[in-house]
C-alpha cells in the first residue's frame, strides 16, 4: 500500500544500529545519489562476499530474511539487515526475491 | 441516536438506495471511485435473495444488467470514466429498446486513466451524448450523501415509468465522503413497480408511439412473448425500415422525455429571488458555491444558485426565465466547460461566465468567491 | 395451419417469414432442428428465452415465437446471463454467428463457458462475416479468401471447440447444417445438459463465403460439409494426413455433476442469509 | 461556517486513519446529532502514497466538504507532515508522532510532539492501534464529542474480540492529550 | 478522358486519399456502412508493402491503430455507428497521449443498432463528447466523394502535426455514392510527414504543455524510449498528480486545438453576402441545401448557405459573425438537433430553426425549400 | 552507478523508484526476473516494447527503460499487436494482471494467441484485482474471499495455460514469482520462441487477495506458491487428490516451426505485389 | 441475397407445369393464407406418401432436390417440384434440408 | 438542374443492376466528361430485399445525389416494379421485363414491356447479362451517351474471359431498344 515517496527525498537520514561486528566483518554506510546503502562485506561459506542494502529501498517486507536459508538477515526496524555474514553462501535467493532492488549480494 | 441515520459514503447510500428501491440485479465491473456502490451490493443483495454478478468487463456488466431488465428485474450497473466510454453502445440499445435501468457514474478526473483517485465533472456531456444515434436521457446529480440515497430511488422510479436507462453522475467527491443519512423505510417512499401490462398477451404491443403513453415492459417469462431489437423497430418490436415508422420511432425517443420534462425535472435554488449573479452548479460544485453566495452576501453581493439536480433533460425553461432578469451567470463546474454550452444556448442576453479548474482538487468556496467579486466588478 | 408432421408453425411468427436468408442458407436448416429439438424436450414456449447478437444466423431469433432478443454484436451471451441469473426457471438459448461469438464476442464466449452457467449456446459457423459482406472470421480457413483477404487468409481459424472445452463448457460438440438429424438430436442433448453447452455448426453460406471459395452454389457448400465432416469416433484411427482440412463433429466433451453457476449462486443465497 | 471545526488525520496507507476519521465523525453526527463530513484522499487507483482523513464538524450543514483551515491535525509520517501542514490555522493545533516525524522545519500552529508510537509499544505491545491513539488525543484535546459518544461510535467500528484493546488506545489518547493539556 | 479521374465511391476515395497520404497501416472491424474503406485498403495496403489487419472488434482495431502510430505509423481505422461507440475509450487515450491517427466515422442510421444501411447525421455531437472527460477533437465532414479524398488527406496532416486523433465523418449517401474523383499525384499535394523529434534522446520529452508548439512524437525503436500513459502525465510522459501539472496537461489539450483554430478550420460560404436567411449545412445535407437555394433564389428568396467542412472546432467566430448580420438562420440536419445546439449558442439574437429529419432518406431539397418558404413566411 | 552483479539499474528508470508496488509483492520479483532475462538475450533497449494495461503489474513499464506503453484496461495486446505488425524487427512483451489479461483482455488474449503473433505475453497471475482493491479475479479459486465474494467466490478459474494453448499459442509456461530463477530461465525461453508465448506467473498480492485469504504477510503467500507449485514432471504421477490445489509449473506446451503471423504477412506482402 | 417479400404479398399468382403425372399420383394446388400449396399425394416405396411445396417460401437453392436420394425432385423456374412420387422413401432428408419450410412430407 | 437526366435500375440482390449504373455512370463521367452521380439503395446490414441502383447525369454539377424525377428506370422484377415506379416522371419511360412484372397496375410514365429474359436466354444462353441488356436499353433509348464510352466503361468493368459476351448482351440491348424507338 505503500509508495514511501519518502524514502525517496532529500534529507534521509538512517539511523543504524545492532551490528554483529565480528573479525573480518566490515560494515560500510554509503550515500549515492540520495540513497543510503549499508555495505557488508566478510567471508561467507563460498568465500568473500559482499551485501549491498539500499536502505530507501527497503520496503521491510521480510522476503529475503524468511526466504535465506541460512539465516544471514534479519529484519531491524522494519529495514532488512545483515546479522552475521559468515553464514552466505551467495545463493543469491535475497537478492532474487527482493522486489524492490533494495538487496544486492557480489 | 435515531436507529434509522447513519454515517455512510455516496457510493454506500446508492447501494442502500438501491436496495430500498426494490433493486433485484447488480452486474458490474469493478473501477475506482465506484467500485463501492459494487462492493457493498455484493453484500447487500445475496442476504435478501437478489442477484449480483462481477461480469468480465463493462460491456458484458450492462449487457447482464439489461438482460436482467428484460426478464423484469429492476437492475443497476455503476462504473467510472473508462467504464462509461465502453458502456456506450448498450446504453444506446437501453434507450432504443426502451429497457429501463439505473447507471451509476462516479466521475474521476481526466480523459482516459485520467486520475483515477480525484474527482472531475467531466462526464456529463457525454452522458448525453456519448452513444451514437439520436436519444434522450434522463441524468441526475446528487450533491450529498443524503440525497445519493433518495435520488438512486428516484431514479429507478424515473427508469421504470419512462422506460428508459437513467443515469445518476456522481463524482470522487460526494462518493467518497461520508455524511448523515436519513435511512427511510421502504414503506416511506414512493416505489413505482416492474408490473405487468394491463392487456392480455396477445393484445400486447411492446412499444406505442404515438398514444403519448408508456407502454408498460412485459417482463419476459410470464406469458408475454414478444421480440427485442436494436433495429429500428415498430410498435409490435419488429425492424421496419418504413419511413414513417423511423420517424416516429425517432420522435418517440425524444419525446417520452421532453414532453414530460415536468415530470422529470428537479431543480432547487438558492437565494436567487433577489440575485443579480446566478452561480448555476450542480454535484459537488454546488456545496462549494453555496458556501461562496453566503461569503458573498456578507459582502453585500447579491448572488444565488440555480442547481439542476435533474441535469439532463437540461433545465432549458428555468435557465431562460432566470436569465431574463439575471444578466450575469457563472457557471462554475470542475471541467473545462460543459453545462456552461447549455447554459449559454439558454441565456441569450445575459453574459455567462466559466470558472473551470480541472486539477483533481475539488474548486473550494473561496475560488467561486473571487470569480463572484470579479463579476460583481470588486 | 398447414398440417404436417412436425408442427413448425406453432413454434413459428408466421407473418415475418419468409426470412431474410439467402436461399440455401444453411441457418434455416439449423432453425427447423432447434425447432424441432425444443418441441422433443417439451419447453413450453413462455419459457424459453433466445438471444442473439448481430449478424445473418442471429436474425434467428425474429422468427420464432418465444421470448426473443436481438441484442448488440457480440453480446447476446451476456444478456443471457443477465435473464437466466435473475429467472433460473427460464431455458436461455443463444444463437450466434462465428463472428458474433468468437470475433467481437469471444471475451463472453470463455467467461461464460469457465462460470458453466446453464445457457445452450449454439454457433452457427459459416466461416464468414455473413451479413456484412464476406469478410474473413476467425473461424475461416487459413489460404481462404474473403473481402479482406484478398490475397488469402494468413490467420489460424479457432477450434471452437476445444476453445470452449479449454474455457471451462462442460458439454461441446459439433454438427453441421447437413446432418439434420444429428444435428437435432444433439441440441436435444446440449439442452438437457445442465451447465454451459457449446454446439458447433459448420453451415453454408455461398454468397458471401463460398462464391469466394469454388463453392458457388448451396449444394456444392452442403456437399463439402457432407465430405469433409469427420465423426469424432472415426478420427480417432485416422492420420493427420487424412484429417488435414477435415473437422470433428459428434458430442466432444462432456462433464456432468459439474457446480453450475445459478445453482452455486442460490447455494450462497442460503450462505448470505445467515450472515 | 464560523463554527466549523476541521481536523485531519494525515499519515500512510495501512495505518488506519481513515477508520480514526470515520468514528469520529460517527461520534459527532450520530451520537452528538451534529453535523459531520468525512473525506479522504488517495493516491492512484485507491492505493499508495502519502494519505489523510479529514473530518469537519459544525451546528449548521457543512458544505464544502474538504478541510481548507484546519484546526486539528495528526501526522504519523514526516511525508504526511511535510505535504499536509501548509492549509493549518494559525492557532491550530498539531499532533506529530516523535519518532515517526523528526523534520520539523515546516512547522506551522501549535505543534505538540508527542511518542505515541512509544506508548502503544509500551502500553499496547505492538503499534496497531496507533490510529486509535490519535482519535483519543484529537477528541480530547478539541473536545469535540464526548468520551461517551467517541466509545460508543468506536465500539460500533472494531471486529470482535479487539474492544478492550481499542478502548485502552483511546484512553493512551486521552492521557496523552491530558498531559499536554497540563503543560499548555 | 484523363488518367487520374475515376469514378468511385465516398469509401473507396477515403481509401485512396489514405493511400495518397502516405497511409502505413489499417485495423478495423467490418461494419455497415464503412465496410468498402476497410474493403479497399486490404487490397491496396499489401500492394505497397503496407500493414493490414483485422481485428476481432473495434476496441483492438483503435488499439492496433495508436500502437502502430506510437511506432512512427500513419495509420487509419474506419467504422460507424455501434463501432463508434466502443472506440469511445480509446479515441480518449489517443486524445490523452497525443497519439495522431485518423478514424472514420460512415454515419447510418439510429441509436443502437439502428439502420445499418440508411444514412444519418446522428453522431457528430459524439464525435465532440463521446468518450469520457474532457479533451478537444478535430472533425471534418465532407460532402462530396472528391472532397472525401482531399479531406482523407487533410486529416492525416492534421493528425500528425497536431498529434491528435481526426475523425471524419461522412455518411452512409457520400460513402456509397460513386461521383467522378480527381485523384492527385502524391507530389501534387502537401503532405505532412512522421518525423524524428529535433532534440537528441536525452533531451527529448514527449509532451509540451507550455510553449504552446507540439512536440513531434518520435517513432518508437528510433532511439527515443519514453513512457506513454493514460494516466494524467507530465511533459516527461510519467504519471503527475500535481494540481499544476494536471491543469497544465487539461489545457494543453484544448489549447493546441481551439488555440489553432485558424489553420484547422475550413467552410464554404455560399450566396451569403446578401442572404437574409442563413442555412447552416454539413455533410450530404448541404448538398441538398444548395438544390434549395437555387430554388429559393429563382423564387426571390435571398437564402445562403454555411457550410462547416471541419465541424469540430465548430466555426464559432464564423456562425456568430453571419449571425450579427442575418437575422434567421435554418440547420437541417438528419438527426434531431445536434449542430443546431451550436449554432444556438453561437448565434444569440438570430432566429435559428432546426429542420431534423430522420427517416432514413436523406433530406431532400424540395423539403429544405419548403422550410426556406416558411421561414421566409412565404 | 551501484555496481552489482547484474547491473538492473542499466534497465530502470532510477528517478521513478521507489515503485508504487507493496512491500513484499511479487510484480517487483517478476520484474527483476525479466530484466535479467531480457539481458540474457542480448536485446538493445532501443528494440525492446513493453506494453501493459491497468493494474498494478500493469504499472511496469514506468519503471524500465525501453520503449513502454501504459494502455487502457485489457488492451494491452492490441496496441502490441499494432507495433510489432508495423515494426516486426521490434521484440514486443506484454505484461498484464490476470485481470487486465483474462477478464476484460480475455478476448485478445485468445485472438493474439490465435494469430500466433511474436508476441511474448506474461500474466502477473495474483487472483485478484490488486489495483483496484481486491475484486474477485477470473483466476481466483473457487470459495476464496474478495471484496465482491464476500460469501466465498462460487465462479471456477480459467486455468490460463490450457486458454491459452487451445486458443492457439504456440508456447506456454507457467512459474511464481517465488520461482525466480526459473522464471527468468522460462521468460529467456518464451522471449526466444518465435510465435506468441504466455507465461502464467502466480503471484502474491497479500494486500488484496493474502489479507482476506489467510495469508496476510508476503512470506506466507510466497511460501504458498513454494508449496503448491508442482513441476509438469511431477505431477503426472499424481493422484487428482494430491493434485487438489496445487498447480503445475514449467514450460506446458510448445510447438515450433508453426507459421508465425508476421512472417505470413511477410509472404502475403510478396503475393500481393505481384497482383 | 433475396429477401422475397413479394412472394408473400397478396396477389401472386404462380403457374405450373411439366407434370410427371401417372397413375394413383393427384396433385393439387391449395392456397390457405395467400400462401400457395403444391400437394402431390401417391403412393411411394414406403406407401402413401404426400408431399407439400409451398411455392412462396420456395427460394429455388435446390438442396431438397440434390439431396433427394431417390430423384423425387426436379427444380421447375427455380421452384422445387415433384417429378416422381412414386420413387420416395419418406427419408423425410429433403423436409430436413429445405431452409425455408417451404417442402413437408406426410 | 433541369439538365438532369435520371435513371434508375431497380430489380433483386442479386440481378447486377449496381454494377449496370457504376458502368452508365463511369461512361458519362469517364468518357464523356459530364457530371455523374451513381447511388444505391440496400436492404438491412448491406443485403436483402428489392434494391435499386441510380445514376443522375448533368452537364452541371450535381447535387442531391438521388433520383426524384426518373426520367428512365427498368424494373426486374415485381417487387421492385411496385416499390419504385412512384417517382417516375410524367413522361419518364418505364421498361419492364415480360416475364418477372406481369402486374402493370400500378404503372406510370411510358410504359413498355421487354421480354429481356426471353433474349437472353435465346441469344446468350444464360440470364447472367440481363443487367448489361437493361443497360444497353437504357443508353440506346435516352442517348445519354455515345455506344463508344458505353462499350468503353464496360470493357473496364467486366471479368477477362467475359468480353464478347457482355458486348454482346449489350448489343442485344441496343438492339431491343431499336425496336421501340421504331414502335413509337
Ligand atoms: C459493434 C458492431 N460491430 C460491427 C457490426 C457489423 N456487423 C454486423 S454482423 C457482423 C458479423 C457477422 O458475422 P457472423 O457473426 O459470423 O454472422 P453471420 O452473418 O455470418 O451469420 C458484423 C461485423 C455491428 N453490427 N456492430
Ligand atoms: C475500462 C476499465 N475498467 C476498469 C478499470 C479499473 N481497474 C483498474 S486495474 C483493474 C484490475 C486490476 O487487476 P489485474 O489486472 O489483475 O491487475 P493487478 O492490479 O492485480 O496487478 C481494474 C478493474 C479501468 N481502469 N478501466
Ligand atoms: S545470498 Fe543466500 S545465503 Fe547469502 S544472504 Fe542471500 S539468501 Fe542468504
Ligand atoms: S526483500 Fe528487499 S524490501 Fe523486502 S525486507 Fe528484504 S531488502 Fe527489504
Ligand atoms: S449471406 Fe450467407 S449466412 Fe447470410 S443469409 Fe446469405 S447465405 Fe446465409
Ligand atoms: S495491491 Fe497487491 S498486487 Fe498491488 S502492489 Fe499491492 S501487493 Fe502488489
Ligand atoms: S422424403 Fe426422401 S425420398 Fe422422398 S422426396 Fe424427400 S428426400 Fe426424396
Ligand atoms: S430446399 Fe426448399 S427452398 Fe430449396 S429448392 Fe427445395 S423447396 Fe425450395
Ligand atoms: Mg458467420
Ligand atoms: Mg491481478
């Protein structure tokens, strides 16, 4: 029901917080044309892997979390997250059925 | 707390008119703002053990509802811009065969997909003339919840006895709001009934040109076996291509209509007796320049409102009598210009003005106020 | 008044005949056996509604002293709904031409069939636009001509019945205006079934189709029906080779004990009420 | 006119403010025999975007349906407050959640800002009811209808089983609006 | 006898002119009495490498037309009456996304069905308000098989530089008639080409609402990919429900039209610089309206003919100017009174008196004399 | 400009995002899918056409960059029709509701799959009207709720697949939008088909079909699909009882080498010219 | 094509000729309702027989006598007519195929 | 106007008589550079009924299209004779076939009685033609135009293969129009 127009407009600002900040485990906020995207990038189960989300994206509808099956995500204030990146295994399942681009797995 | 008032949208106190009304058939196609008036019979008519169908498209819904008709039903269809346009060719086939049924029109802004959310007045030329071929039409424009209900009441009353579709125009606006509604009881209103002809079968006509008189519509199944075409008919129901019988059938359409125009009609107006602006408005322009008349009468601008709440037939006499002795009208619509062409036609001599914004906001009180001071020359 | 056999003139409005078909025109073939089926199955004429869209076969309607509609091009299905729905007592017949049913029509030929709401609906399927000229209709053959296709038809022709199957009809068959006999005792059947019924028939119409096709006259087109007409039961050994320009007729389909729509619906009429 | 109270309910889609601007105007026109409109807006085709609910109160019959000065408002989203704040009154008064409005540069009349997410949370466990919320806060503070006749219209609206919780919103609202009350 | 002058029929020279115009595509569905336009063109159109097709009603043949167009084709659909009436929705779209096409409109007889082989004049209010909202269209009538090549190709011209559906309407007499035709060669006429926008892609925006200029709509698959909708659009062709933006586009479409008046309008005068009655004819009638002249003229009566040859914009400075000068003017029309309405409206103070024959003859000219007589008070 | 693995953004509209879909509905995942399909084969924006009509899958083309069409309700496929018969060398897709394609497009869905025009046809089977707030759709199951089946819906889906290839297409799939990988593997195969192809999509609308149904989150719709779907393969060893419900998934029906509508009108255009 | 309204109009007078005429074979003409009755009665191979054309619904398309097995009929100016009774089987095919009820077999 | 010669072709669907006018028409304003109007009339939906084809011939443009005064009309059959002899000018002429009017009471104009079928079955074997002899007639006996373009417009008009024998059903009609000139 949403169109978060919002999301979309200038002074964003997104608070982020509850990390599982292991070794090895970087977490990278960026802004790009507006859009605030969280990097996590680690080693995963295939080797180095990296999860982009764009958070104004994020519509928090919990398909990548419910759907990744080795529990990579969880869902924090109604915007996806990474919880513990050591679990990818690059199947690419959250990126597939995320509809709103907001998830990007490399 | 009167148990028979309640709060309820237009579109739901068409359907609770309806239902009043006797209806016994819905088919329709759902569109926004009316999908409404469908949702709520969906549920209404199942619980008294009348019918309701959701058809494929607008096309089949009127064709549904008329075939309804014909079998005695008192039936209604409602839709929106893009649903009307493709309504066109059954409604002609309604007014040709003289089937008599209610369309519900909720406008909504725009040509095409428009602005499938906002309100507009942009339908109401076509509701007169969007079939091809030559016909008259009955339209009403409710201007309140209240009178949503009463005059979907009315308008199955108007379809059965002329025998014709009849169209109620409502927009965004008034089908969306909720207001107060004074539910009556059936037994509280007039109701004119589907009944069967005073002749027995084989004397049965099922059309008559030129008595003057409606001829009552056999519902089929009860012995009165006749034929229905979209072809120019005579008065037994079958094509004739006479010249005679064409024109008569043509005259005829027209007729039933306008020669009881007095009948038809329903108008109300406000503050005119002593006006020397008349704001002509209908729907929900009109709660808006009401309220711009008592701004302008408190700034001693003598100006009142003429509102057609049967638009079509076209008030012709009231609008030609006022304007005699107004001579300056506004014509303020939420369209680029539409009664204002009937108004023109009917006000020779007096200056008319527009005041036409089409941007999906309703036009406010104050908009009509300024365009009154304008005209008042202040 | 004229004594015979069958007695068509009851069923008949004697002063409109005679009709406007062509002489040869297969739809009289096809009226006198929708005639006669519905005497064998002992409606009585009050209740039998027949509606119709526009065109040579749905001109039927005018000519038979039941309750009659000539409705728009393409939509005679949906008044049916319209009337049976509201007086589920009522026989709905539908008689269309191919280009009223599946050109224009063919959004309520498959809504119709996929509700399985009790109306027989009977196709009279001449390959043509009949009563405007001969223009081509999406049951003409491909490589046929017409007046739009001048250089021979270029589009696949529907199978109407396996279209009705696919849509939802719960009894489909085919016939022809040659077979007479069958062609009677399959209305009969169509008009027994209880849901949707689709009966094809191939019928001739040489002024507008055949005169473009080498079949000039009705009897050459009734011989071709006569020829290429392939009983269903008979195909079934025979080699696509043998099949190509040929057509099934018999009862291709039929499911009973299907929910039929007016009788689901006065199901929920029960439901509603407690709610 | 001069007796028109206008109040808007502006937020997002799902968050039930046109069901807020429904029972209070039931309340008013069906139990306090006022007079009453409620209007919405939506985006494209019934669905989306930013959205309000507005209700107009008044002794004489409303005809301009649509708020124009309004003298109460609620904003559940910073979208909402930014696109709908422009048409308060100057002395109007408006409610914004604290955590779901944090851009108060638009600010126009009297601006409460007030955790009503915080306290459905808390109180409620989970943020249905948030709607109810606002309801409680605008009657209380507009006293408008009274609590009788806002219960009573709210019980009509709300499926089974959910009446306490819908009656507990209301008073968060109540006591929200109390508080504010207390420190004008 | 000279090359390029055939006899043929009002339809056949449509297609002609279509051909001459530089036609790319037809869809249509056949219908009485449009059919030999469609007829023609599947014959002519694959001669020359052109697309034909029929579709499986009228709604897919507009459909087929303004997808065709948005790829850069000149294309044309032909219809009448019932045909009419369900290409309402998208005779709104093309309006709305500025989509040039052309479609004709081969009047028969009656609403609904009607009389599919008799001619009438009954959809010309149609023509302006058949399809739902408000939006401006251009109409040509033509009286003649030779002007209804001509005009053919006029319309096309028209379409493309006012990126705007043109609907032509004759009727079922012009469109059977067969008359001699001088058929141009295609350097002898202008022709308004499909062009490629002046701006490169990036730069391109498909609509303009403000310069008052229409934009070219460049070809789909030339490089140019942009979005058409029928919602309410912005000049970039996306969705906007901004009041500004929504007024910007409304006016738009009645600006580019009414704004351009002058180059869009085209009548005849006949024998009114000293006319003391005005008959305002379009169409076959006003064939029969110069019998009558004649006639009246040989009787001393100084009666004169307008003649619309563009109906739509209705040639309101025209008609109010002659009307200022001539006191009593006549419409015959084969319908009921549509054009009259016009006329009245533009003509206040004259006398305007309709003459409406519907029968499924044309109106001849001893019954047009007649009325001259009356009015004339002879 | 955000480097991916598969760079969706060379196909999106940036500054049209966010999009006005839900959160969690499909149509966004069937989009991703299809722009990475597109990719897959190779095709240039510039040749790409998108047409829709009204709905919210119907919204799609706003969001890509290639040519797109937003039409009116159920006509999506005529303007395609129109383009690709004027421009043959244009790839045109389709996208519709099941509302778009199968109530009010029913008729040209049939007819385009008729002619077997290159057109590839993906339905955004969701069973609902999710636009327009959740009518009953002519795919949504029999007893389901909507807010026109209040009492539970009594009319029997189409199933679009079989419509599709008795009408005539040449090549007909079905996945879900929880399917994704498949899906794009299937619109690859479909966009590669020359003839008209239907890709059936299910869907989830949890805002106007899940809500009323059970299922009020996308997680529990889209694990609906992952449950109910069944591979062709699969369910050809299954008992109707099992099948009950569910419904099958993969490329159903193809048949290469039929003749496809533009390339006859190709040879009808050399016929023509020599008469 | 021929809508033959003239044959049902008043005074239509329509005269035969060529009679097969043998023994046992009675034709005579009726008119009951300004609708004129060939009826030709004889014995056939399956007994009595009587055939009735009504000569203003005729419209000459010639089925009922291509498709009479036995040669019963002829076509006379374009009118079917019976050349031989005596041949018929009551198939009752002719009646069947006779689009414009203009043939009846008793 | 008063230069304008009528002439009406009125018969069955069937019979030609639209192609015989088109051929008349096109003769005159073709080859003989004159103005021409040729109409028809149609049953519903384009078929059916009595029909009649009407060509208007004028040295001065042309305006009502249809005929009102006939100056020369052939009727093939009954129906038709019936339907369109109501106009026919006082001293307008009127040729029937012999075998398909046989009922004369309703004549008007100049009256005479051609046995077209009897020709053509004797001289061209078949029917097909009767409308070119009815043409040929037509021409013959008004003079309208010159043997040269009427054999010219019809060359134009008719099937390869079918030359000879349409020149021939149109001599047969010249022919058979001789015989009344010189019965006057
Ligand atoms: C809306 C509309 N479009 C077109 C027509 C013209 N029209 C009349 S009948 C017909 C087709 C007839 O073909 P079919 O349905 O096969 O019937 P037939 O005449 O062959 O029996 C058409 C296109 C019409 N009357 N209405
Ligand atoms: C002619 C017309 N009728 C009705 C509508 C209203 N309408 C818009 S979308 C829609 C149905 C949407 O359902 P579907 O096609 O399944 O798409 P979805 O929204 O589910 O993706 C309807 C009925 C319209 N826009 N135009
Ligand atoms: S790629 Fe697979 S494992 Fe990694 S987060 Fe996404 S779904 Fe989970
Ligand atoms: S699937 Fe996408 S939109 Fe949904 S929660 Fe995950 S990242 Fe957000
Ligand atoms: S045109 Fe064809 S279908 Fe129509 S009546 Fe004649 S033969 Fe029959
Ligand atoms: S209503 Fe349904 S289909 Fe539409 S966007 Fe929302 S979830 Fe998707
Ligand atoms: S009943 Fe049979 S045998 Fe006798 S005439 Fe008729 S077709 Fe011939
Ligand atoms: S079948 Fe009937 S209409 Fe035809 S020739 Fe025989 S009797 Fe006459
Ligand atoms: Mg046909
Ligand atoms: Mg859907």
């Amino acid at each position: 029901m949403l169109e978060k127009d919002n999301k979309n407009s200038n002074n964003t600002t997104v608070t982020l917080s509850n990390y599982n900040v292991c070794e090895g485990i970087e977490t990278e906020i960026k802004t790009i044309n507006n859009l605030t995207i969280k990097e996590v990038s680690g080693i995963g189960k295939k080797g180095e892997v990296k999860i982009d989300i764009i958070v104004n994206y994020c519509k928090g509808c919990e398909l990548c979390v419910a759907f990744c099956p080795e529990d990579v995500l969880i869902m924090n204030k109604e915007v996806a997250e990474v919880v513990d990146i050591s679990k990818c295994t690059k199947c690419n399942i959250c990126e597939y059925l995320c509809p709103d681009f907001s998830i990007i797995v490399e | 707390m009167t148990k028979n008032i309640k709060l309820m949208q237009g579109n739901e106190a068409i359907a609770e008119g309806a239902v009043i009304a006797g209806c016994d058939f819905f088919a329709g196609y759902p569109i926004t703002p009316s999908s409404e008036v469908m949702e709520v019979l969906s549920n209404k008519l199942p619980k008294i053990g009348k019918a309701f169908i959701q058809m494929e498209d607008e096309i089949a819904a009127l064709g549904a509802v008329l075939g309804a008709a014909l079998g005695g039903a008192k039936a209604i269809t409602a839709s929106s811009g893009p649903g009307m346009s493709l309504k066109q060719e059954h409604i002609g086939y309604a007014s040709m065969c003289e089937i008599p049924c209610v369309i519900v029109n909720v406008m909504r802004g725009g040509p095409s997909t428009g602005l499938p959310t906002l309100p507009a007045q942009g339908d109401v030329m076509q509701a007169k003339w969007g079939t091809h071929g030559d016909h008259a039409i009955i339209a009403i424009t409710p201007s309140s919840v209240n009178e949503s209900l009463y005059e979907t009441i009315r308008a199955f009353n108007l379809a059965i006895k002329y025998r014709t579709p009849v169209l109620i125009l409502t927009d965004e606006i008034i089908g969306h709001m909720r207001e107060r509604v004074v539910v009556p009881d059936k037994n509280d209103v007039d109701i004119i009934d589907v009944k069967l002809p005073d002749v027995p079968p084989e004397k049965y006509n099922p059309y008559n040109y030129t008595s003057g008189k409606v001829t009552p519509l056999a519902p089929m199944g009860e012995g009165y076996r006749y034929h229905v075409t979209g072809l120019i008919h005579g008065e037994t129901g079958f094509p004739s291509q006479r010249t005679d019988v064409i024109q008569n059938a043509q005259n005829w359409l027209m007729d039933k209509i306008y020669k009881n125009i007095k009948d038809i009609e329903k108008f109300e107006e406000f503050q005119t007796e002593d006006a020397e602006i008349l704001i002509v408005a209908y729907g929900s322009t009109s709660r808006s320049t009401r309220q711009a008349i008592m701004m302008a009468r408190s700034a001693g601008i003598k100006a009142g409102m003429f509102r057609p709440i049967t638009i079509w037939p076209f008030p012709e006499e009231q609008i030609s009598n006022l304007s005699k002795r107004i001579r300056k009208i506004l014509v303020p619509e939420m369209n680029m210009g539409q009664i204002i062409f009937e108004v023109q036609r009917n006000a020779c001599g007096s200056q008319v003005y527009g005041l036409n914004i089409v941007n999906g906001e309703p036009i406010a009180p104050d908009q009509i106020y300024t365009k009154i001071k304008e005209i008042a020359g202040l | 008044m004229i004594k015979t056999k069958f007695n068509y003139d009851k069923y008949l409005r004697k002063n409109t005949l005679p009709h406007i078909w062509c002489p040869g025109c297969g739809d009289g073939i096809i009226l006198k056996s929708l005639l006669r089926a519905i005497d064998k199955c002992g409606y009585s004429k009050d209740e039998i509604v027949i509606t119709s869209g526009i065109g040579c076969a749905s001109r039927l309607p005018g000519y038979v002293d039941f309750n009659t509609i000539h409705t728009t091009h393409g939509r005679a299905l949906t008044f049916a709904i319209g009337i049976k729905m509201f007086k589920p007592r009522l026989k709905v017949i539908t008689v269309s031409g191919d280009g009223d049913a599946l050109a224009i029509g063919g959004n309520h030929f498959i809504h119709a069939a996929r509700r399985n709401i009790d109306i027989t609906l009977i196709v009279f399927n001449n390959y043509t636009y009949g009563m405007t000229g001969g223009q081509y209709s999406p049951t003409q053959p491909r490589g046929s001509y017409s007046t739009t296709t001048p250089f021979g038809n270029i589009e696949p022709p529907f199978d109407v019945c396996n279209l009705a199957q696919a849509a939802g009809a719960t009894w489909v068959g085919r016939s022809t205006s040659y077979h007479a006999v069958q062609l009677e005792k399959f209305i009969v059947d169509a008009l027994n079934h209880t849901g949707f019924s689709v009966l094809d028939v191939i019928t001739n119409c040489h002024i507008s189709y055949g005169r473009r096709n080498k079949m000039k006259s009705p009897v050459e087109m009734v011989k071709y029906q006569k020829e290429k007409a392939i009983p269903a039961r008979s195909s079934q050994n025979m080699s696509p080779e043998d099949l190509a320009g040929r057509f099934k007729t018999g009862i291709l389909f039929e499911k009973k004990d299907m929910p039929e729509f007016c009788s689901e619906y006065r199901k929920e009429l029960e439901i509603a009420k407690t709610k | 006119m001069s007796d028109r109270t206008e109040f808007r309910f502006s937020g997002s889609g799902g968050q039930g403010l046109i069901l807020a601007g429904i029972i209070l105007a039931d309340a008013a026109a069906i139990y306090e025999n006022k007079n009453a409109v409620q209007t919405q807006s939506y985006g494209p085709e019934a669905r989306g975007g930013s959205s309000k609910s507005e209700v107009i109160v008044s002794d004489s019959p409303i005809e301009y349906p649509k708020a124009t000065k309004v003298d109460y408002m609620v904003a559940l989203t910073q979208e909402a407050f930014n696109k709908y704040i422009n048409d308060i009154k100057d002395d109007g008064i408006v409610i914004a959640d604290k955590e779901l409005v944090t851009d108060f540069s638009n600010a126009k009349g009297k601006l409460y800002i007030i955790d009503m997410v915080k306290s459905a949370r808390e109180e409620l466990g989970k943020l249905l009811g948030l709607n109810i919320i606002a309801l409680g806060i605008l009657v209380e503070i507009s006293g408008i209808v009274s609590h009788e006749s806002i219960e009573q219209a709210l019980m009509k609206r709300v499926p089974k089983g959910f009446e306490d919780y819908n009656k507990k919103a209301l008073e968060i609202g109540f006591k929200l609006a109390k508080e504010i009350k207390n420190n004008k």
